[in-house]
C-alpha cells in the first residue's frame, strides 16, 4: 500500500469520517460495506481535498453501491 493509499484508509476509518477501523478497510470493500452513506461520502470527498490539497472531479460526486475503496485510491491518484 503507497503512502497516499495509507492516508486515504485513515481518512476512511474511525479516525477520519468512518465507522470502522483503519485494518478493516481493504482495496476490494464497497463503500457502503464499510458504512458510507452519500452523506459520509461527501464528508470523505472535503477530508480527501484538504489533506492532499486537490479538487476531486465532480464524476467522484457519484457514489454508486459499487464504489470501491479501489476506486478512490485510482481517482485521486489520478488527481496527483
């Protein structure tokens, strides 16, 4: 796991806007497996600007039953 990917699991985890531990959360989970609801989302999305000082896409806006931690980590690091 890079550096970035680290920040974003805390970021994530109950030490960021999440419910459940930093260990728990895994490139493969959902969102919604591991508590993100579309408001929890956006509290990620500001987290996510603020630490790493970018502007996520408007497309990143779209949480989907889907979503996976993966897909977080390939857009911001696409933002970086």
């Amino acid at each position: 796991m890079s550096e970035k990917e680290g920040v974003l699991c805390r970021l994530m985890s109950d030490k960021g806007c999440g419910v459940v531990q930093e260990d728990d959360i895994k490139p493969d989970k959902r969102l919604y497996e591991i508590g993100f609801d579309s408001l929890r989302f956006m509290e990620l999305v500001i987290l996510i600007e603020e630490e790493l000082n970018i502007t996520l896409p408007d497309e990143i806006l779209d949480l989907s039953p889907v979503t996976t931690v993966s897909d977080i980590f390939e857009i911001v690091a696409r933002m970086s």
